[in-house]
C-alpha cells in the first residue's frame, strides 16, 4: 500500500511514544493531563443533557449558546472583540489547529514555530507540505519578535504563538505579544495563537495578541482548565470572513463537536471557577515541589511562569531521559520539540504530590 509523502513524513508522537511505552510501576511525569477529576457540576450538566435525549448532531460551528458564551468569555477575559458569529467549537484544541494551518497556509510555504514548541506544530505544517521553520527561544525561553522578524521570508505565511508554553512553562510578555501581532499585520502574515494553558499562570500575565490585530486565530479548549481532556472539547476564534472558510473543512473532518461534551463546556464557560483556581494553586505547589528538588541536586532549569510543565537542560535529554525511564520514571526528551530542546527533558507535574516526591527520589542517583 502506497502512502502519500507528507504522511510518510511526520512523526508518531514522542509524548505518545514515552507514554505507551512505561513500564508497570513507572511514574509517568510524560503526559499533560491533569490528574484532577472533572468537576461534579459539568458532570451533571452533561448527564442532564443525556437524559433530556440532546444526543444528535448540532449545528457544524456549535450550540448557539456555547459559541454565544465563549465569546462573552473572550470579551470579559481576554479582551478580544468578537461575536458568536466569530466562534467554532470544535473536537479538542487538536482538530482547531489542524483546521487553522489546512485553511491558511499552502503547499511549499513556511510557519514560524518556536523551537523548541509543541510538537504539533511542525507535524501538521508537514501534513500540508509546507515546511516549519525554527525560531530560537530567548534566555527566558521566550519567542522574541526579533527571532521572528530575521525568520520572515516571502513564503512565509503563518506564525504559531503559544503562551504559557508547552514544553517550557514561559509567558509571554505583553510587548512581545503586541510586537509580535504587529508583524503579522505589516507582512500580512496569519498569527495562530494556542491559549489552551490561559489559567495556569504563577507569575505575569496572560496576553491574547488578537487584542492587537483582526490578523489572529486563537485556539483554546476546555481540556486543561478543568480537567476535561477526555471529552475533546475546543474551539477557535477569528474573524467571520474566516470562520466561513475554516467551516468548508470542519464540516468534513468533523461535522460537529459531541453534543454531550458541548453541554459540559457550557456549564463549565458559565458556571462556578473556584475548581480552576485551586487547580491552579496546587499546580503551583507542585511546580515549587519540584524546582526546590531540582535545585538541590543543581540541575540548571529556568523556573517557569505558566502551565505544568519543568524543561530542565540535562545535557544529553535522550540519553537521560532513556535512563530515567529504566529507573522508573516517564519523561519527554526535549528532541521531541525540536532541536533547540535536544539538551533538555520535559516533566509534567501534572501528577500527584506523591508521585512527584517518589520520582524525585528515583531521580537523585541519574541527575
């Protein structure tokens, strides 16, 4: 059987890779999904839906009540003008971004990714045959508007933005984030904008660069905020004029997102927020956990601002994390975001305390 050249291009993930591959009795540091349980009250709101027989397809961009209170949500948080018009739900944050790169950048031309950045970004970009190019991070392990403006060329036609970051934990600053909104709108580059971490901040401020310019698609979910990733619930917003053409393809791809899923995404936008702020809270504990552990065995690591995620340099992040893995404890090589992470390795401390201190401890020999 024959496979086209762009999939025989790309990579299985090396998250997945790690994450399949643990061994019974492994402390998996390697996925990024919270250890939470979905809160009880988007629980029931989906069991309500159930009972009350909303089991069919909904209309291709969403329930008009979600889109109307994601937008709502955008306005009031993020200070992005928008309507329900400029909203589509779609199934997770994943199908969001594949729909924004197949709808916006052609065969042959470039996107700017952060490297290293989520592995997505440069896989996807090769699924459409075009090519991703690596934009260095700062000290801060930040994307500068400086990287990216010597990176500009004529091909290029995207810019992926993610803040806070995966796999580093960096926040952008709102300079940067203005800077960077203001290149694309001079070179009339689409900027692609991944918020999925919006909440999960320690120190700074979340900044949506769509504030800045109309030039922008920004893709959030439900999934890390409240716990929700199993229920493939996301969205994207942009202006109407796109949303049309982002739609041509959803309403092949997908259709439409789970009407279940979108009835808890409703009572999770509207309803009570007190589960993410203590999610928030002992994400931050957790991150002190780890950084105080990792500074007393003198591994060099810069302490992150945002998400869940600790990307100490180790030197050679293969070998070690192969030889942490061999000792009990899951972790990403940071090759697996590119090559500027090719010297770190990346942890999620979206796990248990105790399972935090018992890698800890399996950690001290190796590190």
């Amino acid at each position: 059987m024959r496979f086209a050249c762009c999939t025989e291009e790309i990579e299985i993930s090396g998250i997945r890779k790690c994450f399949e591959s643990a061994m019974p009795g492994s402390v998996n540091l390697g996925l990024g999904q919270p250890d939470f349980d979905t809160p009880s009250h988007i629980k029931r709101a989906a069991i309500r839906a159930i009972e009350m027989g909303q089991c069919g397809y909904t209309p291709n961009c969403g329930v008009p009540a979600l889109r109307e209170a994601l937008a709502e949500k955008l306005m009031r948080e993020n200070q992005i003008d928008c309507t329900a018009d400029d909203i589509m739900v779609t199934s997770g944050a994943s199908e969001a971004l594949f729909l924004a790169i197949v709808a916006l950048v052609d065969r042959g031309e470039e996107v700017l990714v952060g490297d290293p950045s989520f592995l997505s970004y440069a896989e996807l970009t090769r699924l459409v045959g075009a090519r991703p190019v690596s934009v260095p991070l700062d000290e801060d392990l930040r994307i500068t508007p400086e990287a990216i403006g010597e990176r500009i060329t004529k091909k290029t036609r995207m810019i992926i933005i993610n803040s806070p970051s995966n796999p580093t934990g960096s926040v952008q600053t709102e300079e940067q984030m203005r800077a960077i909104a203001e290149i694309a709108d001079d070179e009339d580059i689409a900027l692609l904008s991944d918020e999925v971490y919006e909440h999960f901040i320690y120190r700074g401020e979340h900044i949506s660069p769509a504030r800045f310019s109309d030039n922008v698609i920004t893709v959030n979910a439900v999934s890390k905020t409240y716990a929700m990733t199993g229920w493939r619930l996301g969205y994207l917003a942009a202006r109407n004029e796109a949303i049309e053409q982002h739609l041509k393809i959803h309403q092949y791809v997908q259709a439409c997102a789970s009407s279940i899923s979108q009835a808890a995404a409703l009572e999770a936008i509207c309803g009570p927020q007190d589960c993410v702020r203590q999610m928030r809270d002992e994400f931050m504990s957790r991150r002190d956990l780890l950084v105080a552990g990792f500074r007393e065995m003198g591994v060099d690591l810069t302490e992150p601002d945002g998400a869940f995620y600790l990307f100490p340099r180790v030197g050679d992040g293969d070998l070690v994390a192969s030889k942490l893995a061999r000792a009990g404890v899951i972790t990403v090589p940071g090759s697996a975001f590119g090559e500027g992470g090719r010297e770190h390795i990346r942890i999620s401390y979206a796990a248990s305390r105790a399972n935090l201190e018992e890698a800890l401890r399996r950690m001290k020999d190796i590190l």
